[in-house]
C-alpha cells in the first residue's frame, strides 16, 4: 500500500512493513513503519535518582569523626570496671554490681548505636547534638580520678 | 504498651538498690571512722536521683516510638545510670578525707 514491490524477495519485507503503516501516514511525512525502527540509537538511561538524601553525607562525616571517642569512652570504662569493687559480701549487691558494670561497659556502644538509630531521620545538628551529650555524660570517672590521683601522688613524690 | 515501661520500672528499681543502701550506711561509717563531718551528702542524693531521672527522659523520649525503640531509649537510660553511679563511686571515694585513729 506504501510501496510498491519491485520483486518477489521484496514481497515478505513490503507486507512486514505494511502491516506497520497507515494509509495517509505518506501525506503526514510519515514514510517509514510506525514500528520496527532501523535506527541503532541507543537511548540514553534517565539520570539515576539521587540515593542518598541530601546531608547525608555531613552526617557521616559527623558520626565517623565521632567514633573515636566513643571507643576511647568504652575502653575507658572495661578499664574502669577493672578497678571498682562492691566490697559486700552480700550475693545480691554483688550481683548487682556485677551486671551494673556490664551495663556500665556497654553504654557508650548502645549510646552510639541508639543515636544512629533513632535520629536516622533528624538533621546532622540533632545527631551531633546526641553523640555529643553522650560523651559528657558518659565519662569514664573512675579511670580519669585515678590517673589525677596518681599524677598528684607522682607530683608529690618528686 | 505499657509493658517496656514496667520492666525497665523494675531494672531502673534495681539500679536504685545501691544508691539507697549506700545513703543509709555511708553516714554511719564515716561517724565511725570520725569524719562525719565529711559524708558527701549532695553525691549521695545525686547518686539516687540520677535513676529516677534518667528513668522520666526515656519515659518520655521513648513515647509515641515503636516498642524496640521504647527499650532501645530505657536501656541507654539504664547502662548512663549505672555508669554515672560508678562515677558518683569513685568520687566520694576521691573526695574521702584520710581516716586518722
């Protein structure tokens, strides 16, 4: 209808190329098969979306520069449980202190870890602003006494 | 769900045993040891505060959350109060005057 056959090895490819025309599609300069484009271009992909939301990436840099600390807080307090002693002879204090200690060794993990979790959404400030408070009150005193006690004894000494 | 709330209540409960125990003997070993003068009172009431306080945060950080992260809040709470109670510890130890006879 498009085209006229010039032979019969042009026949399978006239009626292929019918079947995807129109009649009027020649008027509307519409010359090739609605389908079956020859072209090899390759369409380019859509831009990715963006994965990350934005701040992201000043949140991990917040919270990696943060970790650190946090290791230095929890060594600090495994040192710390070292020294401590309930000195009662009662089973209950003891057990008692005991699991006061492991609770004590595991703040300043379950600090970070509960940060991480429950400001996923909030801004880097609020983030930082938790990781923060959680190292001043996390502070492993009874380590930090003991080593003012001994450079004061170290002090005196010499 | 009241329940995270009730069985932190009871552990926060445990976490005051100490505390108390050491408010009700500290005064009379340091009158035995003559210096009375001496006991650390403002740690001592700090030190039974601390676990009540931290218990009303995470009360009230944890509401409106989902069950995990209700617990997730009281344990921070829970292990910050036994920490500072080490803390407290280690201080009135620090700050004990020498014991003369």
């Amino acid at each position: 209808m498009v085209r006229s056959s010039d032979g019969p090895d042009d026949e399978l490819g006239d009626s292929d190329d019918e079947a995807l025309s129109w009649a009027g599609d020649e008027e509307q300069g519409r010359a090739a098969p609605r389908l079956g484009s020859t072209s090899d271009e390759v369409v380019p992909a859509a831009e990715p979306a963006p994965s990350e939301p934005p701040g992201s990436r000043r949140r991990s840099v917040v919270t990696g520069a943060l970790v650190v600390p946090y290791l230095a807080i929890t060594v600090g307090w495994i040192l710390a449980v070292q020294q401590l002693s309930s000195g009662s002879v009662s089973i209950f204090t003891e057990v008692l202190w005991q699991f006061g200690e492991f609770l004590a060794m595991l703040a300043a993990p379950a600090w970070f870890a509960a940060t991480l979790s429950l400001t996923r959404d909030s801004r880097p400030l609020v983030r930082l602003g938790w990781l923060a408070l959680g190292l001043a009150v996390l502070v492993p005193w009874p380590v930090i006494l003991r080593l003012l006690a001994a450079l004061q004894t170290a002090g005196g000494a010499s | 769900m009241i329940v995270v709330p009730l069985v932190f209540a009871v552990l926060f409960a445990l976490a005051l045993v100490m505390p108390v125990s050491d408010l009700l003997a500290l005064p009379e070993v340091y009158a035995f040891y003559g210096i009375g003068d001496a006991v650390p009172w403002a740690v001592l009431v700090a030190a039974i505060a601390t676990p009540v306080v931290l218990y009303v945060l995470a009360l009230l950080l944890g509401r409106g959350r989902p069950p995990f992260a209700r617990a997730l809040v009281f344990t921070v709470a829970l292990a910050a109060s036994f920490a500072l109670y080490f803390g407290y510890v280690a201080l009135v130890a620090a700050i004990q005057p020498p014991i003369t006879f």
